[in-house]
C-alpha cells in the first residue's frame, strides 16, 4: 500500500527512516475516541538549493528557501477494519537570493509555493486468512521532471489501489492479488509539452510466497503496467511492460539478510500493438544484500533492474546499483548515507512531437547519480532533528524544448545540485 507522499523526496528518506523505529500510532496523539487518536505533525526547515531549476552549466541560480509544514495523522486501529489517513500542506517561500527577474532560469523568488496532500489507508480483517487493503491519495508537486521536462513544473498526482491476500492453513503460504490506478495532470502553464504529459497508469500484480523458514520466503511477483496519454493519442500503444520474476529473500543468518530474483520483463503485453519491431524482451532482477555488523551498524549493496513505460519513448530500461549506510550512536544520533547510480536506455521515439530530440546516438540514453549524507538526532520518539545534505547529477544524449523557454530553442537538461537542509520535524 502506498503512503502519503511528501513533496519533499529528501525528507522522506532521512525523517521517514527517523521515524521508522517507533511502533506506528503505538501512543501519544490526541484521543478523539475509545480507539481513534490524532497524531499532529510538524516540520520547519531552511536549505540552499545550488539549483533549483535544473539549469545547466553556467545559467544555474542557486537559493535559499523556509520551509514550513504541517498536518495531522489520523489512526482508528482495529483487527476488523484498520483506518489510517494521512493529511499534510507545506509551503517552501524562496528568498530570492540570486534571483534576476529578467530571465526564467534566474528568477528563483518565483519558486515559492505551496504544496501537499493527503491520503486514506484501510485494512481489513488483518490477522484472518483472508485480508484486503485500499487506500487512495491526491498530492499537489511541484518537482521537476528531468525524465520528460527540463523545468519545475506543477502537477496533480492522484492514486487508487487495493489488494487481496490470502493466507490458508497455517499462514506459510501466500496469494496475493492486487490493483492500482494513478492519474497525473501537469498545469496549463507548462504548455503543449506539460499537458501531453497527462497520463492514466492502471497496473496489475499477482505475488505469490512461501515461508519455509520463519524468517525466509521464495517469491514468485508478476507485474503488468500500462500508459494512457490522454492528450497525445500518438504515444499510446507502444509499451505495457509485463514481468515475473522468482526469486529468495530472508536472513540467513543473525547478521545477513538479503533478496535474490531474476525473471523475465517485456515491453509490450496486452494493449500494446504499435512498432513491434522495436518491442524489447529482457530479463530483470534485484539482488541486494544487507549486513548488520553490529546492532547499531548496518549496510546494504544492491542492483536493481526493471522495465519502465514512459512517454515520447514507449518504456525504458532502469539499471541501479546503490549502497546505503547507517549507524546509530548514544543519545538518539545516527548518520545515514546513500550512493545510487542508474543507467537508463530508452526505446525508439514514438511520436513526431518535437519536445525532445536525441541529439547523438540513435537510442535515447541517461545517466543520473546521487549521494545523501544525514546526520540525525532523535532524544525522543515525538521529535527529531536533522543537518541533511544530497547531491545528484544527471546527463542525457538528448536535448529538450522547455516549456518555460521563450522561442523555439532547444536546451540541454544536463545539471548538477547540491542541496544542503537543516530540519527539524515533530509528532505527537
């Protein structure tokens, strides 16, 4: 099931992760009835953005920015019938640093704005043989998009899914069918290139698992997902990726843990009967494997490949490998880390649209890394403070035509940032 997501990437990884340690809605909140309890939640910050557009080479405009952001979590617990809303609006004001108001990379004090969200949660006889889950959200972005935009640009993200999980006999073995729906709408602002953006995505999966040892399970998952751009019929119907893939996860030993699968992804299944010729079929996998040296120590390698739909192109092959560190000191500090590095290969252009353009190769082709580093202090379970720091790079063969560019010049999407925050989030 899919939480609420914070429009700030970074904050979910570093508070999420701070958070995470405490039992969910275990106590604290305020107590509306014998079993619901409202959970306020505030988060108050201020980060210099070395870019905040994106922009490439010298025409980056770095900034400053406050954020302000605040909610509540609503939880009803119950065997029967488990409810969990989650309800948040933030508003990041740019200060304007470095902002020129003669040109659109520049002018940074634009940037301000408010965003958020919220989503609905609820699980069904959750210990019995047979339980279902559904839960929706509506979130407000306004992040930009260097996989199909070379700007910030505002959008709506809206979701659905629901799931069955059926557990016969003594639990060891598991069927699990489920369903999603998602539709995104860029704003009018962003022009012809934003709005064919508009998608439906509904997406299917079947998992099935058995647990031969308490802590161990074989996984068979199978997933299909297709595209609609409901304003570019043009682009549709060249990809549907599908895959399954078998594989082992668990700790096998009081140390080691890890997830081991490999299967079999193509990119075009059921509504997908355009360009065939350049229809992929590959394999895909995750393997990863997490040590924890000590109780408070722990470390994770991983590579991880999947096939993707995306507009212009049909789908795209995702290649990541990542690394992630974290440890834990006395008085409720920990540092977590992150390196992540992807490759990611394109199919053939779909379209006669003129938004993007390889620009060498034939194929279209990115490169995108990123390093966090985040130190953390945690006294007590209702608050948490942060000194959070991410840069990220990402280069394509490609160019792009900017919705927020004047003319009909194209842009490289090329760009490096650095982005430095320091927060402070509590919850009761």
């Amino acid at each position: 099931m899919f939480m609420l997501m914070n429009q700030n990437r970074l904050l979910v990884a570093v508070l999420g992760f701070a958070f995470v340690s405490a039992p969910a809605y275990a106590e604290g909140g305020i107590k509306l009835t014998s079993e619901a309890r409202m959970h306020p939640l505030v988060q108050t910050g201020f980060a210099f953005d070395s870019n905040p557009h994106r922009a490439s080479g010298d025409t980056a405009k770095g900034d400053g920015f406050f954020l302000v952001q605040g909610g509540f979590e609503l939880s009803v617990p119950s065997d029967r019938l488990d409810v969990r809303m989650n309800n948040v609006i933030s508003y990041n004001h740019y200060l304007g640093l470095m902002a020129d108001p003669n040109t659109v990379g520049g002018n940074t004090a634009a940037l301000s704005t408010v965003k958020g969200g919220s989503a609905l949660q609820l699980l069904g006889n959750r210990k019995g043989k047979l339980r279902w889950g559904l839960a929706g959200k509506v979130s407000r972005l306004d992040e930009p998009e260097p996989l199909n935009l070379g700007i910030r640009q505002g959008r709506w993200s809206n979701g659905v899914d629901t799931f069955l999980e059926w557990r016969p006999s003594g639990g060891a073995l598991g069927v699990k069918p489920a369903a999603s729906l998602v539709y995104d709408a860029y704003d009018a602002s962003g022009g012809v290139g934003a709005t064919k953006l508009n998608k439906v995505a509904p997406g299917l999966r079947l998992d099935f698992d058995w647990r031969f040892l308490p802590r161990t399970q074989f996984v068979i998952n199978n997933h299909w997902t297709s595209v609609t751009y409901v304003n570019d019929e043009a682009a549709n119907g060249y990809a549907d990726p599908v895959s399954s893939e078998l594989g082992v996860m668990g700790q096998f030993s009081p140390r080691l843990s890890a997830i081991i699968a490999v299967g079999y992804s193509g990119s075009q299944f059921l509504t997908s009967d355009k360009n065939t010729d350049n229809a992929t079929k590959t394999f895909s996998g995750q393997a990863e494997i997490r040590y924890d040296e000590r109780r408070k120590v722990t470390w994770r390698l991983g590579l991880r490949r999947r096939l993707l739909p995306v507009s212009v192109f049909g789908f795209m092959a995702d290649n990541s490998a990542y690394a992630r560190y974290s440890e834990k000191y006395l008085g409720g500090l920990r540092v977590v880390t992150q390196l992540k590095a992807s490759l990611r290969t394109f199919g053939a252009q779909t379209s006669a649209q003129d938004v993007i353009q390889i620009g060498t190769g034939e194929a279209r082709a990115d490169i995108t890394a990123s390093f966090d580093a985040n130190i953390l202090w945690q006294p007590q379970k209702w608050w948490v403070a942060g000194l959070t720091n991410r840069f990220e790079y990402f280069t394509t063969n490609s160019v792009f035509k900017s919705a927020g560019m004047a003319g009909d010049s194209l842009i490289s999407p090329d760009f490096g940032r650095n982005l430095t925050m320091l927060v402070f989030e509590a919850k009761y």
